[in-house]
C-alpha cells in the first residue's frame, strides 16, 4: 500500500525520476536494506507494508520487488493520497509502516509530527515495525550547508541537472528549500540533444529534526525502543529510525 506524496503533482512526477542517475538501481538497493531490517525484526514471512509517504515509490517499489505487500511501479497495488495526519485505513492494518527518504520533516511543529506518528501507530498491529528515514540532520545542524551537489541524469547535451539550495532560519532548526532541475528543452525524458534547458523550481520547508528530537518524539507518540542505524550498518542511504508498537501480552 503506498500513500501519495501531496506535494508529488503531475509535473512533478513527470520530472522526478530525473534526480536519479540510475532509478531502478536506486530501487533495488534501497528495496533490499529495508528488507534486510525488516525481516530481521519481523521475521522472514513477507510483511504488509504502508509506506506512508512513497512519492516516487523508491521504497515501495524495491520492498515490492521483494515479496512485500506494499505499492510500487508494475505492480499490481493500491495507492491512495491522503493525509498522514489521518491515514484512511484501520486499526492494526500493517505489519510495517515506512516514511522514509526525509518525508517526515516537512511537519513543521511538534503537534503535526506527534498526530502523524499516532497515526502510524493506530494502523500498525501489535508488534509492528515503524521505519523513519531523515537526512542526517545532527552533522548538517553543524555545518548549515547553503547548497547541495548538483546531481546528474543522462549524458552529453541530455544531461539533466539538479541541485537545491537552503536558507536557514536564525534558530538552525528549520530551513527554506529550492528545487532546481536543467532539463533540456523539448525533451520530457531528459535525454534529447541540444544546449537549451528549461527550470523547474520547486520550493518546500524543512525542520531538521536531530536524532535526539525525533525518537523522542516516536517514544511520546507510543513507541517503543527507538533506534537508529546509521547508512554504513544498514545500507540505506540515510540514517534509518527503528521502533516497535507495543506488543500485547
């Protein structure tokens, strides 16, 4: 199951994929260090899976591809826009919720990230696995970088670049972000030839929430033993939260 991004509109999906150099290589590798997590926890029974904030389906394609009932490209599954902060399913209905890849963090106060945990937590079974996803915000609250790398798609004149750039609020907690992608001109799939690109800018704001911050928001929200694995442990690209709803006796 896959819950729609609200922010991931029509041109925005049409260009997504573009941030990846190589997107089912992306999939693939993302899809098996969270299945490595989750069977580990879980057990090696595949699991049904919510990813509550699937986007362009990164995760929920490659856990697909791995057996897991959840959402992805291909793949014969439901996927619905909603609200994290009022998931339309039951109680219970999981055995996994994923939000990953810094979805998270665009709840800017304490009370929206607390109502979506909560969420999360009413759809999960007893025993169930919550897995969180951020940039690793206690090293970049350190450094408060203004830029990241530009990022390349293609080759040669169908190149499409990306890159974003943040401004920080005077507190380091929160920051605007811009978007960029070049995408070359006349060229939607971003490999056509030519020198002239188009700009798509999007704009967004982030809370970069410390690890501290987050688990102890998940532990208020009902969970129990947050954790964190670090990329070089579990393999996902970004520092990975782990927690448990509490299992009745």
């Amino acid at each position: 199951m896959g819950y729609h991004h609200p922010l991931a509109g029509t041109r925005r999906a049409a260009d997504y994929h573009l941030i990846y150099d190589d997107w089912d290589g992306s999939t693939e590798r993302q899809g098996r260090a969270l299945d490595t997590v989750i069977r580990s926890v879980l057990g090696q029974q595949p699991a049904t899976v919510l990813d509550c904030a699937c986007g362009i389906g990164t995760q929920a394609v490659g856990l697909a591809l791995r057996g897991h009932r959840a959402a992805g490209r291909g793949l014969e599954m439901p996927v619905r826009a909603a609200d994290m902060r009022a998931l339309p399913f039951g109680d219970g209905s999981f055995d996994v919720v994923v939000c990953a890849d810094n979805s998270l963090p665009h709840l800017l106060t304490d009370d929206d990230l607390l109502t979506a945990l909560g969420e999360m937590r009413r759809v999960l079974r007893d025993g169930g696995l919550l897995l969180i996803s951020t940039r690793p915000y206690d090293q970049i609250r350190r450094s408060r970088p203004v830029s990241t790398t530009p990022q390349l798609h293609g080759s040669g004149a169908g190149r499409t670049v990306t890159f974003q750039l943040w401004d920080w609020s005077e507190d380091g907690e929160r920051y605007d972000l811009e978007h960029f992608q070049l995408i070359p001109s006349g060229d939607e799939a971003g490999d056509g030839a030519g020198d002239d690109r188009r700009v798509e800018v999007r704009r967004t704001t982030y809370r970069a929430l410390t690890e501290r911050q987050l688990a102890a928001l998940v532990t208020d929200a009902g969970f129990d033993g947050p954790a964190w694995r670090q990329p070089e442990d579990s393999g996902f690209f970004q520092p990975l939260l782990t927690a448990r709803r509490h299992a009745a006796p």
